[in-house]
C-alpha cells in the first residue's frame, strides 16, 4: 500500500481547520471591530473636548492631593491602631545614623572626632 501522499497528490497531508464562514468567524469579527472602534472614540474624546484637559489642570493643581482634615484623620487612626511606638523606632533610626555620621567623619590615623 502506497502512503496518503502519493495517494492523493493534490491534497495537503494535514488539512487546516477552516473558521471562515462559520458564526464563530463573523462573531470575532464584529467584537474586533467595536474594540477598535470604541478605542478610536475614546482616544477622539479624550483628545478634541476640553473637559479632559480640565482634569488634567485639577490634577497638576494638588486635586488629589490629601487635605488637612484627611490628615489628621489619619494620624488618628494611626495613633489609636496602636502604631504609636513608631516615631521612637523613627527617633531610634535617626540616633543611629548620627552615630554612623559621627564614626564616618573620624579621622581614624589622628584620633580627630571631625570638630
């Protein structure tokens, strides 16, 4: 018996799924188109009307920024959550790099303290 490629000639080993002209086909189409255009749509508004360009001052102007009030709301939560300790590690840091900056600036071949 001879093998299928000299059986048929013309015919490929392996032939190719064919998606073209199924639902699944002229589905994906459509949801690819309304993808691309509703990019172009947006793109276009956020570019030709000035109310993008207002939110963009707002922002560069601190509109996002925390106010006074959420600030202190905030430290109160911290301070009442139980992370009060933390500006002793904070005073315990600073100490620290002090103590690094003091031995950094020694001179240690003249016993100099840096003064």
């Amino acid at each position: 018996m001879e093998p299928p490629e000299k059986q048929y000639p013309n015919e490929p080993r392996y032939k190719p799924r064919r998606t073209r002209g199924t639902p699944s086909y002229f589905y994906r189409n459509v949801f690819a188109s309304c993808f691309i255009a509703f990019g172009i749509a947006f793109t276009t508004f956020l570019e030709l009307t000035p109310a993008p360009a207002r939110w963009r001052q707002r922002i560069k102007e601190g509109f996002l920024d925390a106010s006074h009030e959420e600030l202190e709301r905030k430290e109160l939560i911290r301070l009442t959550a139980g992370f009060a300790e933390l500006p002793k590690t904070k005073e315990k840091i600073l100490e620290n790099l002090e103590m690094d900056e003091k031995w950094a600036t020694m001179n240690v071949y003249t016993k100099d303290t840096g003064k």
